[in-house]
C-alpha cells in the first residue's frame, strides 16, 4: 500500500526535527545531518520532484536573503576592501584545484566542477560557528565575513557557468560569451531596477508590508526572478541573489527579513535532505588518491588566504593564522555545485564536502590554540565592526 504524501511530508519533517534536535546536542551543524539522512532515506525519497522543488524553493529563500543584506553602494565597498585576499582565494582554491584535476587527467568540465566545489567557504557554518564561540567581535571577523561576502558574490555566477556548461551544449568561445553575457544582461536588469524603481518604493513598503498577503509578493519576486534566470539556462541561485540585491534599495531588509525566514527554514532542510538522497556510493568511494590531494590542498589554501590575504587586510600575524584556520569548512555553495555533478564525480565532491565541514568545524575551535602556540599571547585589539550589524 502506498504512503500518502501528506503522511511522508509530515514524517519527513518530524524525522528532520529529530535529527537536527540531535545535532545540535551535539553540536553538529544541521547540513552534515540532513545529507546524512538523505543518504540513508535515498531508497525511499530518491525521485521525489515534491522534495526536489520544495528544496529548491528552500535554497533560492537563502540566497535571497542574503542579497537583500546588500545594496548595490554597500557590495561595492565590502568588494574593494577583501578584493586582495578574495582574488587570492579563486586562484588558490579554485584555480589550482582546477589545475590538480587536470593533472590527473580530468576534462575540463569536471575539473571546474570539483574546482568550485572546493572554492567557496560555508557561510552558514561559519557564521554560526563565530556566533557560538563568542568570536564575532575578535577583530578577525570583520575579515572573515568580508571574505564570505567576496565569495558569495563569486559563487553564484560560477554556479550559473557550470549551468551552462553541464547543460550539454559543446563548450566553444561563443557559447561562453553568450553565457557572459546572460549573467550580465541578468545582473544589469537587476541592478537597474533595484536603483530606478525599488529605491522609490519605500513609503509603499511601510504602508502595505503589515498586510498578510505581502508575502505572496515577496517570494514570488524571489522565484520569479530565480525562474528567470533558469529560463535563460543560468542558476536559480544567481537570480535569488540578484532579487535579494534589487529588494535591499528598499532599505526595508530587517522588516522583510522577518517575513519570509519561516519559509526558508521550513524549506532550506529539504535541499539538504533531497541532495543526500541522491549520493550513492554503489561502486565505493572514487579516485580515493585524488581526493586525498584535494582534500590537503583545500585546507592549505584556505589557511594561506587567512595568512596572506589577513596581513593585507591590516590584521596582526597572528589574527590573520587565526582567521585562516577558521575558513576551511564547505558546505552549501560547494553543494549546489556538487548537484550539478554526476554519479562519482557526485559520490567523490559528497565525501569531500562531508570531510571538509567536520574538521573544518575542528580547525575552527582549535584556531585560537593554534594560532597563540605559534605566535604567543597577543596585544589587545579594538573590537572591530562587523559588516551588517
């Protein structure tokens, strides 16, 4: 007899609560768990379109917010300030990786595909991670989520490449302007109606943001501009983005923030979920060697971006070991990345990406032991602001 889909929707969930309840005693960050349920749930939730578009409509929410935390004056100056140590991160952790896999005789496809799921830092883990620590005011952080926020704006225009170039269509130099210049016409169109026409809306905002049914409008703005972006063969993401960053003109973000952030916590799990059910490790663990490497070189990088990139910053040697012990962790972008991949390449970024969030979570609290080993006690250091609050 078949299960109703209300009855597995509701014990989806409940089974989601339960193992996140348990993640958080101890500590685990709730997307490791989720993927980890989705694994072994893949024999009953594998398929499922209801889980793929609910997890869909979940991480589109996230990426939406988190444009809205950035007006078009405020990305510029976050930019130019962690452009350095920004620019560092691409060549190191996705050029390089990039160039580790061509090595060993990967096409290029796959090569960038692993390449950018090595790339980005988890914003999600680490932003959590400094908030339980207590390390939001050490004068790193400023840092940090100045780094995350270079990434953020990185990542989604890659995802939206790797779109394009796994969508089937032979890689030629037309075909990868025309993708260029689909991000930019995107971008562009975002950016103009952020500035012409959202930036004159705020009175309308105030009077009608009470209302119930204002929601409808803002998500729909969310997947409507996310769908665009698909419709022209680019990433939802990007297009979520982009919305996010039209919507912050409104300078309303706080209000509309509090909005929807139910949604996307009811619907972000089931991204996670619906990814681990489509990791299957039937032919075990592939190119374990490559994996090795790639797993050493994704944490010597991150830890150079911290050194090098810190000091150009302005932070203290020391500061600067600590903020590059504390970026080593992945998590969502390289997933969204990882999705786009197939069979091994899948199983191989999954195991990567597992492996890098739990001793990246590791690195993270041992960071400051590490960093006052080698560099002793430090002078005390104004608190620095942190973007965003």
């Amino acid at each position: 007899m078949e299960i109703p889909e209300m009855l597995g929707a509701g014990l989806v969930l409940i089974l989601l609560f339960l193992t996140g309840f348990i993640g958080t005693r101890w500590k685990i960050p709730e997307v490791i768990i989720f993927i980890l349920l989705g694994i072994a749930l893949g024999g009953f939730l594998s398929g499922s379109h209801l889980l793929h578009f609910a997890g869909e409509v979940g991480i589109v929410l996230l990426f939406f917010m988190l444009g809205m935390e950035f007006p078009i004056t405020q990305l510029a100056n976050v930019a130019k300030k962690v452009t350095p140590a920004g620019s560092l991160d691409v060549v190191l952790s996705f050029g390089v990786t990039f160039l580790i896999c061509i090595l060993f005789g990967l096409d290029i496809i796959t090569s960038v595909l692993i390449g950018g799921v090595v790339y980005a830092t988890s914003s999600s883990i680490t932003a959590k991670l400094l908030e339980s620590s207590k390390r939001m005011a050490n004068p790193e952080s400023e840092f940090i989520l100045g780094l995350l926020i270079f990434e953020d704006l990185v990542a989604p225009v890659l995802v939206a490449i790797l779109v394009g170039l796994t969508s089937g269509i032979d890689l030629t130099f037309s075909s990868l302007m025309l993708l260029m210049g689909k991000v930019f016409a995107l971008t562009l169109g975002a950016i103009l109606i952020g500035k012409y026409l959202f930036s004159k809306l705020g009175t309308f905002f105030d009077r009608h943001m009470s209302k119930d049914i204002f929601i409808l409008f803002i998500i729909g703005l969310a997947l409507a501009y996310g769908g665009l972006a698909l419709y022209l063969d680019l990433s939802e993401v990007l297009g979520a983005f982009l919305a996010g960053i039209m919507l912050a003109e409104v300078r309303r973000t706080h209000e509309l923030e509090h909005m929807i952030v139910s949604v996307r916590d009811l619907m972000l799990p089931l991204f996670f979920l619906y990814f681990g059910t489509t990791i299957a490790f039937d032919e075990g663990i592939p190119m374990v060697g490559l994996l090795v490497i790639i797993f050493i070189w994704s944490i010597v990088a991150k830890i150079a971006v911290g050194i090098y990139g810190g000091k150009w910053f302005g932070l203290s040697k020391r500061v600067a070991l600590r903020a590059g012990f504390s970026l080593t962790q992945r998590g969502e972008f390289s997933i969204i990345i990882a999705s786009l991949a197939a069979g091994p390449i899948k199983a191989f970024s999954s195991v990567f990406i597992l492996l890098s969030a739990i001793v990246g979570i590791i690195l993270f609290q041992f960071a400051p032991k590490i960093a006052k080993r080698l560099y002793g006690k430090n002078k005390p250091q104004e608190k620095i602001k942190v973007p965003g609050t």
